[in-house]
C-alpha cells in the first residue's frame, strides 16, 4: 500500500488492542497495519497512541467490522479517525 492510499480508521493507547482489531480485519480479509505506538506528554501527563491503517477503498467496511468488535472489546479509550 502507498502512503497516498492509506488512511487511519482506528486510534487506541493499547497496542494489543489494535492488534485484535487487525486480526479482526484480517479475519474479514481486510489488510491493514498497525503504527508503532507512539509515547508523548501533554500538559504533564503521558499518552500513548497506536493507529490502525486501511486501503481508502476499504475504509468504511473496515469502520463496520471495528464497530462490531469494539462492542465486545473491555472499555478503553479510542478515537475514530478522520479521512
């Protein structure tokens, strides 16, 4: 996948979160990639991120598949991506 065609479809703080959703995408045949977590403070508090990367063209299914498995995912704090 070129960059250009790439977009975030999922933002979590817990990189073995993303990796189930990436098997879940997977799973639907659906290829992705998960970014590296990435460490940071703001406003004195630590954060940490890792994003779940789709093919554009695959983008609102993989939002449906995540969607379904973000309900039987434990509580957790993530973010939608824009594209």
């Amino acid at each position: 996948m070129s960059e250009s065609e790439i977009v975030c479809v999922a933002t979590t703080p817990n990189r073995e979160l993303a990796q189930v959703w990436r098997g879940a995408l997977e799973a639907e045949g659906i290829e992705c990639q998960v970014g590296e977590q990435r460490r940071f403070w703001f406003d004195n508090t630590p954060w940490a991120q890792t994003d779940v990367w789709v093919h554009r063209a695959l983008a609102h299914r993989a939002l449906e598949i995540l969607e379904h498995q973000r309900a039987s995912d434990p509580p957790t704090t993530e973010h939608v991506c824009q594209f």
